[in-house]
C-alpha cells in the first residue's frame, strides 16, 4: 500500500505544479514559479519511490492518467475552461482505462 501512497503523493504534486504553470506566467510570477518547481520536484522523487515495487508502465499509467483527470478539473475550476462533449468522451476514456488497469491487471502490484 506505501508505494500507491507515493504514487498518489507524486499525482497530486504534479498536477499542482501543472495547474501553477499557468498561473507562473511564462515564469515571471515568483510564488507560482516556485510552486511548479517545488511539484515538480515532489512529483518525480514520489513517482522514483513508487516505480521501486509499482512496474513503471503501470505506474505511469495512472500517475499520466490521473494527473489528466485532476489537471482538467483543476483548469475547470481555477480557470473557468470548459471541456466539449467529446473532451468528456475522452476523459471517461481515460477513467476507464485507470479502472481497468486498478481492477483487472495481474501485473499491478496490490
């Protein structure tokens, strides 16, 4: 369980470093530049720990996957950025994917 503790730690990071990007603007903006950072550098040390059990195509899988998911809603939500009928199409793609892969996949470690 530790492993998808770092995973979701690294998904978080990441899509709170993404979600300041826009808001460092083009990094002139000191405190979001230093949010991008900050995730980032969260993001990728969380996601080495996790890869050390969790396999790495699995792995980035939902840490990519997830983070989509979080950085659409955080662009909907911050950003007033609305999302077409098949933008949702492809997002419910995407959750189901993650599903799959968390319910069905032998190769995930649990």
């Amino acid at each position: 369980m530790k492993p998808y503790l770092f995973l979701l730690l690294a998904i978080l990071a990441e899509a709170g470093a993404t979600s300041a990007l826009k808001a460092s603007d083009s990094f002139t903006k000191l405190v979001p530049a230093a949010i991008v950072i900050a995730g980032y550098v969260v993001s990728f040390y969380s996601l080495s720990i996790a890869v050390r059990t969790i396999p790495l195509g699995f792995a980035y899988a939902l840490w990519s996957g997830i983070g989509i998911i979080c950085i659409i809603a955080a662009g909907y939500v911050f950003y007033k950025q609305s999302i077409d009928l098949m933008g949702g199409l492809g997002i419910g793609l995407i959750i189901a994917g993650v599903v799959v892969i968390n319910l069905f996949s032998k190769s995930v470690v649990r």
